[in-house]
C-alpha cells in the first residue's frame, strides 16, 4: 500500500465523516435557518475534502486540475446559496424557532 492510498482514504474518510454530520445536523436542527448551518458549513467541507481525496489519488493530471477547479467552484456557490436562500426565506417572512417559556417559569 502506498503513502499516497493511504492519505487519499484518509481525506475520503473525513470527508464522508463532514456529510454524514451535515445530513444528521439536517435532520436534528428545529428550523429552517439552523438547518442551513450544516447544510452549507459541513457539506462545503466535506464535498471539498472528499475532491481533495479523489485529486491526490489521481496525481498531477489535468483531472487532477479539474477536481481543483470544482473544489473552487464549491466553495463560492455553496455558502453564496446558503445565504441566499437564508435571505429569501427572511423576506418572504419565515420566522425562526424560538424556545416557548413555561407558564410560571422565571427568565
């Protein structure tokens, strides 16, 4: 096994373990606006660490610049998404979760 098999599994590893996190925190968040967090924070991550990954496997190649390309494009389209449709969802009014006080509790 070589040095370079080994540190592609390991950037594939921890880019698996980023979306698998993302999709949990997807899942467990209460509303709209924190479920963007993972969705844009966490995907970004492990979408890029994942490329990462594929381009030490393949060497220096144009694939490998491809993969560098993309990467690029990943980490300026996926948080400018996440923020615009956090902004859409604030002008067409989507009110965020809020913790509901106990009738007699003092805060």
């Amino acid at each position: 096994m070589e040095l370079r098999e080994v540190i592609t599994g390991i950037f594939l590893c921890v880019g698996c373990f980023f979306v698998v996190v993302a999709s949990i925190g997807v899942v467990r968040f209460p509303d709209f606006y924190t479920r963007l967090h993972p969705a844009g924070k966490s995907d970004t991550m492990g979408q890029a660490l994942i490329l990462s990954g594929l381009m030490v496997y393949e060497g220096v190649s144009v694939v490998s610049l491809k993969l560098f390309i993309i990467i690029v494009l990943i980490f300026i389209v996926n948080p400018a998404a996440t923020h615009s449709i956090a902004k859409a969802a604030y002008v067409a009014d989507v009110q965020p979760w809020t913790r509901k006080k106990e009738k007699g509790a003092d805060a």
